[in-house]
DNA sequence: TAAGATAAGAGGGACAT
DNA sequence: ATGTCAGTCTTATCTTA
C-alpha cells in the first residue's frame, strides 16, 4: 500500500519542466494491473477501473489540476476550484442562474420567466433534499468552524469528510448527532494522520462530552474497519513541551525515558499522554528546572494524580 | 503551596458463561 | 448477549513538608 501511495504522489508531482511528459505521463495507470486507470468514485474512494484496485492516501492530492499548463504561467482559469470533499456535492454543482435574459442577452418572455423561476425553485430544492446531501451540507459546514478551533490543516479536514462520508454511505448517522459523529471523524482524521489533539479537545471544541466521542469513535473504528498508527509518545511530549515552556534538553531528556520504558515493558495499558508529561515531569526536575506537576498536568490534560501514579511506574521501573 | 495519599466512581477491554 | 474482573484514569478531599 505504502509503494502504491509513493508511486501516485510521484506522478502527481512530477513538475512541467517537460510540457511534452504531462500528456504522455499515464498518470492515473493502475500500479497492481497495470491496465486499469485509477480513478475518484463518488465516495472519495480512489479505484482501479480495470481490477477494482482501491488506493487509499491520495486525497491529499486533490488539488493537482492547480497547475498553469499555458508557457506564461498565470493561466489558470481553465482549472476553477479544486473539488474538495468537504463539499456536500464535492463543489461541483450546476446552478440555475438567476439572469432573466437569453444565451445572447436578449431579455427572456413572461411566461419562460415564470417557468425558469419555477424550475430553478426545483433545482434548488432537489438538490439539498437527498437526506444524505443535507446531511453532508450540515456535517461540512460544522467540520468549517472545527478545524478553525482545532487549528488543523487541510490534510485533516479532508481525511475527516472522507471518513463522515463513509460513515454516512454506511447509515451509521441514522439515529446518531452528526455534532458527535463528526467530532469522532474529526478525531479519527487526527489520529490517522497523527496529529496530536486529545478526546477532550476535540469534544470540548464542540461542546460534546467526551465519552460520547469515544463511543462514536469506536464505532466508526469497529464499522469501517479504520487502522489506527498507534500513538507516538514523542509527539505527546513535544506538544506538552511546548504548552508549558520546556527546554530542550529537558525534552530529549523525557524522550529518552520514555524509550527506556518502553523497552523495560512498563508502558503498555498507560495512556500515552500521561506517560509523555511524567517523563517530561521528571526530566525537569532532573535538569533542575522549576515545573510542577499542576503544570504539566495542565498542558497535558491528564491529571496530577496520573503524573503521580506513572511517577511511582516510572521511578522503581527505570530504577531511578 | 506543592506534593503525596486515599477513596470512590466511570468507562472500557478481556474473558467466561 | 450478558456479567464479572482487573486495571486505568478522574474527581475530590485530606495530610505532609
């Protein structure tokens, strides 16, 4: 999977020094079948026409078509908007325009005034009235606002619309809040892409509880059988560290201990989180700087309590 | 004021029934 | 499907240095 991810973001970057290799470049040619060419589905989903090839991780290529192919490099108008999964109809629709005038200007009959204001009432109305579309519109339109409190980056926000629409095709928001669906996708994308935000950030960005969150979580997890990367306590620590101000050295300090732990076996079933602000705890205090675990608790979002448990964990494991 | 101790309760995973 | 169990983590309160 991983040669599969390669060989596309290559393709898709390969840069127009050569005008002449664009077109001859088979850029979307299935890598298993070699026959087939990859294309998006509806869904997002990225597959072989040929085999039915799925490849996953190219969402992050979307934006592709933003490339000038006119010699002065300024040409862009033929692209228009990436499409964007974000969009309940992936910023492709068609509207009726609202011009009571003619292809050529000429101002249009009463009578087809009123039949055009009647079919663009259709239009309009069709559009937004599969379930699924206005659900998407209003999942979409929330996951805006999230990713501006959370502070994530496209990457993320299209990985969360890519799985809330799985998880929509699947029914799993029938009966469910899409408020707390989403939070669930959006921590999921996180995740995913291991970027570090807690349950409770996410929950409290959106004023859900957290074990609501979990429970989506896990849900979403189970239903469309996501692999989570397990969580880099070395991306905990740093995140932690720079909350509350650490050095360094204090930093690599941590990260050395927590790789000691590991190895010493006392880290499984310990959150990671909790881990990463004890080794951060100890390496202040190691080093001498002043930190106290109110502090580190509060960066971290465990509680001092934890800090002290995994302290003891810690101290007699490492022999300290 | 920070650190430590203790207790009670929540929530989930593993496992057996 | 349901219940039990060990273990984690949180909240809250009290004590110690």
């Amino acid at each position: 999977m991983q040669q599969t991810y390669n060989a596309i973001v290559v393709l898709s970057n390969s840069t127009l020094s050569d005008k002449q290799n664009v077109h001859s470049i088979p850029a979307n040619l299935c890598p298993r079948c070699t026959k087939g060419s990859i294309v998006s589905d509806t869904s997002g989903e990225v597959v072989c026409t040929n085999c039915g090839y799925v490849v996953t991780q190219t969402i992050e290529d979307q934006g592709k078509e933003w490339r000038s192919f006119s010699d002065d490099n300024h040409d862009r108008a033929r692209t228009g908007a990436p499409t964007s999964l974000t969009k309940y109809d992936m910023g492709l629709n068609t509207t009726i325009g609202t011009s009571d005038r003619d292809s050529s200007g000429n101002s249009i009959a009463m009578s087809m005034k009123a039949t055009m204001h009647r079919l663009r009432d259709w239009d309009r109305r069709s559009k937004l009235h599969s379930p699924a579309d206005r659900n998407l519109a209003r999942a979409f339109n929330e996951l805006g606002r999230l990713g501006e409190k959370l502070a994530l980056n496209d990457m993320v926000i299209e990985k969360t619309a890519y799985i809330y629409r799985k998880a929509e095709e699947k029914r799993l928001t029938r009966g469910r809040s899409i408020t707390s669906l989403l939070a669930a996708s959006v921590y999921s994308a996180c995740r995913d892409t291991e970027t570090p935000r807690t349950l409770k950030e996410v929950a409290n960005s959106c004023n859900i509880k957290k074990k609501e969150v979990a429970r989506y979580y896990r849900l979403l997890i189970k239903e469309l059988d996501l692999k989570m990367p397990v969580v880099d306590p070395a991306k905990c620590i740093s995140k932690i560290a720079n909350k509350a101000d650490i050095s360094e050295k204090s930093k690599r300090k941590a990260l050395e201990m927590i790789r000691m732990a590991i190895d010493e076996k006392i880290s499984s079933g310990k959150g990671p989180m909790g881990l990463a602000a004890t080794a951060l705890y100890l390496a202040c205090v190691l080093n001498g700087e002043s930190m106290t675990q109110e502090r580190i608790a509060e960066a971290s979002g465990v509680t001092s309590v934890t800090i002290r448990n995994r302290c003891k964990g810690l101290k007699t494991g490492l022999k300290m």
